[in-house]
C-alpha cells in the first residue's frame, strides 16, 4: 500500500474525527449506508415537492414514514449499539488510505458484484410464487410514478437479503475500511436513485436508469430487475428501454 496515496488526507481525518474504534465496528458501515439513503433521499424529496411539485410534503412524508419508520430505527439504533458496547473489531484500520489504483479497483468490483448477486436474487424472488407473494410484494405495493422513498419500501426480510447481496463483496473480502464506506454510500445511493423517476442526464449513461425500472413496478414482471447498472438485464434479456 502506498504511503503517498491522494486519499491520505481524507483518511487521516477520519481517524481523527470518527476514530479507530468506531471505524473497525460495523457502525462505520452502517453510518455510510444510513448516508446513502439520505442523501439522495433529502435531494429528491426536495426535487418532489419544491421544484417539479410532483408531490405535496404530506404526500412525500407518507411516503417516506412509511418507508423508514422501521429502517430508521433499526439503523439508528444498530449504530448506536455498536458504538457503545465493546466488542471485537469488524475491520482491520490500516493508518495508511488505500493507493487510487486499489481504491478504484475494488470501488469497480463492489459495484459489480453487489450488481450481479442483487439481480440474480431479484430474479429468484419473482420466481418464487410463494416469496413473491409474501415478501417481494411489499416493494411493489407503491404505484408509479415511483418516488426516491420507493427504494426502502421493502419487507424486512427481503432488506436484510438484499443488503447482503449489494455489499457482498466488501463482506467477503478483505478490503481497505475507506474503500468500504465510499462504496457502502454508493452503491446505496444508487440503488435509492434508481427509483426517483426522473430522467438524469450524464448518470442514465451509467448506471440503471429509473424511466426503465419504472417498468418493472408496473408491469411487476422481471424486466429491468437490476437497480445498480443495466448489465445484467442486457446479458440475461431481461432489459427493456424506455424511450
């Protein structure tokens, strides 16, 4: 690992401001998840009801409460939990950040796999009669047109699932905690975007656009499954562009 890498001062604040202790705990991890659905979620909710007024604020609070009032808790409350009970570290906590190369590189496979092993799982789940009508359903209770909040509307069941198959790959392996939380935020953000119902220029070439998952809660078949990128639809012949 190099010693000059250009995300230093980046990591050395952290260990200053957040410390070692709560960085090698899985709060660090939730924290940037709990970040990732905010962050859009805040953005767009203010796109919703200020500048397209696509929603009221009552109408986008329903839609959030409902969504959150369990995730929040339970996440909240997690991060809590693992910053005050001691317990043995979750993560290695290197002083040195991560060269760009290795940041990029495992930025890149993060994504990929959390893709791939969501897709296959969403696959399964529309699959399966009885999951699909017990858990999967839940997610497609919201009519479009879609909202950011539609993202977290999930079974508690298939949250849990799905957070292991979009974050499997810094799980299994060994990867720098910083490289970690930037792509636990990401990847998180994305899979809230993916559900704003908006057309977003520059990012609808990357990643998988919310016109065509919009499809998906309509139809409530398996087409534009994937809400990270559209690789997996387009291998498999489950992609369907909306123009």
């Amino acid at each position: 690992m190099q010693h000059d890498s250009v995300l230093q001062p980046v990591w050395d604040f952290l260990l200053l401001h957040v410390g070692e202790s709560v960085i090698a705990s899985p709060a660090f991890l939730l924290m940037a998840v709990l970040a990732g659905i905010y962050v859009p979620g805040i953005i767009f909710s203010l796109v919703d009801v200020v500048v397209t007024r696509r929603q009221t604020l009552r109408e986008c609070w329903a839609v959030y409460w409902r969504a959150m009032k369990g995730y929040s808790t339970f996440y909240v409350g997690a991060v809590i939990f693992f910053i005050v009970v001691p317990l043995p570290p979750l993560l290695q906590v290197p002083a040195q950040a991560p060269a760009p190369g290795e940041f990029f590189l495992d930025l890149l496979l993060y994504f990929l796999v959390g893709d791939f092993a969501s897709y296959v799982w969403h696959r399964i789940e529309h699959a399966r009669g009885w999951y699909m009508k017990n858990v999967h359903y839940y997610h497609h209770t919201d009519k479009p047109p879609l909202t950011i909040w539609t993202a977290m509307v999930v079974h508690p069941v298939e949250g849990f699932s799905v957070f292991i198959c979009f974050h499997i790959y810094g799980l299994l392996f060994p990867i720098h905690p910083l490289t970690f939380a930037v792509s636990a935020f990401s990847v998180t953000a994305v899979t809230m975007v993916t559900h704003c119902g908006y057309r977003l220029p520059v990012y609808d070439w990357f990643f998988a656009r919310a016109l065509d998952h919009h499809v998906h809660h309509t139809s409530r078949e398996p087409k534009n499954v994937s809400v990270v990128f559209s690789v997996c639809d387009r291998l498999f012949g489950t992609y369907q562009k909306v123009t």
